[in-house]
C-alpha cells in the first residue's frame, strides 16, 4: 500500500501518524509546505519525503493561497510518487490542495477548527468547505461529534478514526502509599481558549476551602498568556502553590502525567471536538474533570470515569476537584474506569487499523 500524506510535517499528530502507518510496512509519502525536522523519520526506511521548505520560505506569512499556488509542484509529486491514495490532513489548508489536484482516491482528515470556525467566517469559506470535503471519498473525523458538524457541509462517507493513544506508554504508575499530598493538573498551551485562568480560579478555591490539605497545582505548557496567568496567580496570592513547567518535550508528557492525581481540563470552545491530553490522562487511569465541551462529553461518562462540569464556571470545577479531596476511593474507581474506557476505543493500536481498513476499502 502506498500513500501520499498531505500535511504539516512538524506536527506531532503528523509525524505519529506517518511512523506508525511506516510500522505496518505501508509506503507512505510525506508533502509539507511547513518546513519540519525530518531526523524524527530518517530511521524508517518505507517514509519518503517528497516536500520540505527551508526555514526561511516556511517562516513567511502563510495563507489559504500558498496552499493552491503550490497545486503544480504537489502534482509533479504525485506524478513521482504514484500513490494509491491521497490523504489530506486539515480540510481548508492541505485539504484544498489535494482537492485541487483532481487524484483519486482522495482522503480529507478534519481536525476542529477547519469545521467548527472556518465555514462560519463568510458564505465564500462555507461554500471552500463545501467544495473540498465534495472531493472527497472518504472524510475522517476524530469524534462522532465532528462528524456531526461536518455533515452540515458534505454527504460523503464519513469515518470515525480516534486520535488515541499508546496504551502500553500512557499507563498508571506504581502508587504511593503514604502520599499525603494531592496534584490536580493541565497539559495545555496556555491560551484563553482552553479555560486554564478558571482551572486557577477553581484551586484558588479549593485552597481557602481546605487550608489543612496538601494540595498543588501543575501547569503543564507554554503560550501567550503564560504571563496573564503568572500575574492572577501572584494576585491570588497563591504563586508558591503553583508549578508552571513551561513547554516540555514531547517524550516526557506521559512522565508528567504520572505527576499528575486528577488531570483537570476546562476547555471553553464550542469546536473542541476531541481532547487528546485528556485521553492520555485517563489512559494513565487518572480521574478527571471536564468541561461540557461536546468532545469532552464525548469521552467522559460523567457517571463513570470522571465529572463533566459547566463551561466558564470556576465554581462548579471547585466543586468537583472538592468531591474528590473528600472520595478518595470514588476518585480512584473513576480512575480505573477510566483506563477502561481508553482500551476499549482509544488504543492507538486499534485506531491504526481503523485507517488501514479505510485505505482498504478504497483501493
């Protein structure tokens, strides 16, 4: 089998695709515009990279146009390559390159936002969305709840391909007996969008409701309102309670995670459609609180394995870390629970297979 993968190179979610698809001996074809490390493949023999910028092209203002004025060199490519398929990852960026080359089969991979935000912009960016999922033979979406917005734009087959994870790396750790300290924590960029300002808010007050506990915050991340988020924590005068790690290698977060006791994930956007981080936490059978994102709903039973709590409220996500302060026992049952739930739908292994069995079909 042999595939032509359109996408940022430098991506993580890229490049796990791209050596794990390589593992189960598929040829696979790398065409970037984003000028990316290629060391991360050099070891795989079957991974061919046909298009990757010097930095200084790359790091020029990028728009929708680069993507269709690069139509011609994408489909000399092709022409080199020949593929059996051609799979674009992110509808309204690579995705309308690939349709503009006519290949079939053509695969469209839809990640949030090229859903969710692009097609609401204008009547023009609704009707580009329209056009490139059209194109498509298949359209592979992360949740069901995506999928559900993208048939707003398409009435092509769409398949549900789980961004999961490694089960046998994002697993629990030895426990500590004797521990009296409890952790709450986020793997995130720092950015408005995903709520990290109500997660301080919310220990903020778990802190002043609890003053003879141990308890710690760990802010896994670096972003543009790393310093915002500084000045609320000096503010609330609980700095020395609080651990921003900056950005960390992307090897140590399941170490991170381990650090973790209850990983908290108070996202406020509509078009979060799947919470990778949040999966990985449960993976390591962490219990969780979520915010009731449709993607988080998605994936946490708020009966079961872990709470969903309202977006944009502090307090109901101080109510929920409090219900486990005082349920230890609850907190470690949702934590097995939700281990369970990873295995059963969100094994990177089995949602590899999820994808060659779309490759298959179409060839």
């Amino acid at each position: 089998m042999r595939i032509l993968l359109l996408g940022d190179g430098g991506s993580a979610h890229i490049q796990k695709w791209v050596t794990s698809l390589a593992k189960k001996d598929v040829e696979i074809g790398i065409f970037s515009l984003h000028h990316f490390n290629a060391d991360v493949y050099k070891y795989i023999s079957n991974i061919t990279i046909l298009n990757n910028p010097s930095y200084k092209n790359s790091r020029s203002v990028f728009t929708k146009l680069n993507y269709l004025t690069n139509t011609g060199l994408l489909k000399k490519q092709i022409q080199f390559y020949k593929p059996q398929i051609l799979h674009a990852h992110y509808a309204t960026s690579y995705g309308m390159l690939g349709a503009k080359t006519g290949f079939k089969p053509y695969v469209v991979s839809v990640w949030g936002s090229d859903i969710y935000d692009f097609p609401k912009t204008s009547p023009l960016h609704k009707k580009l969305v329209k056009r490139v999922l059209a194109k498509a033979g298949t359209i592979c979406s992360t949740s069901h709840c995506m999928k559900q917005e993208a048939l707003k734009y398409t009435t092509s087959a769409i398949e549900i391909v789980p961004f999961g994870v490694d089960i046998r790396v994002f697993k629990p750790g030895e426990s500590e007996t004797g521990k009296n300290e409890i952790t709450f924590g986020i793997i995130k960029s720092l950015e408005k969008k995903y709520g990290i300002e109500f997660l301080i808010l919310a220990y903020n007050e778990v802190l002043k409701k609890y003053p003879e506990k141990n308890l710690r915050l760990k802010i896994v991340g670096d972003g543009s309102k790393k310093a915002e988020y500084l000045d609320l924590c000096k503010e609330l005068g609980i700095a020395d309670k609080i651990e921003f790690t900056g950005k960390i290698p992307h090897e140590e977060i399941v170490e991170q995670h381990k650090l973790i006791d209850i990983f908290v994930s108070l996202s406020v956007l509509d078009s979060e459609s799947f919470g990778v981080s949040l999966v990985e936490a449960m993976a390591c059978g962490k219990p969780v609180i979520a915010s009731d994102v449709a993607g988080f709903k998605e994936v946490v039973d708020n009966d079961d394995n872990g709470i969903i709590v309202p977006r944009n409220s502090y307090k109901e996500a101080a109510k929920a870390m409090s219900f486990y302060i005082e349920n230890p026992l609850k907190a470690a049952e949702k934590g097995v629970h939700a281990r369970k739930r990873v295995l059963e739908h969100y094994d990177w292994e089995k949602n590899v297979e999820q994808m060659l069995n779309v490759y298959k079909k179409l060839i």
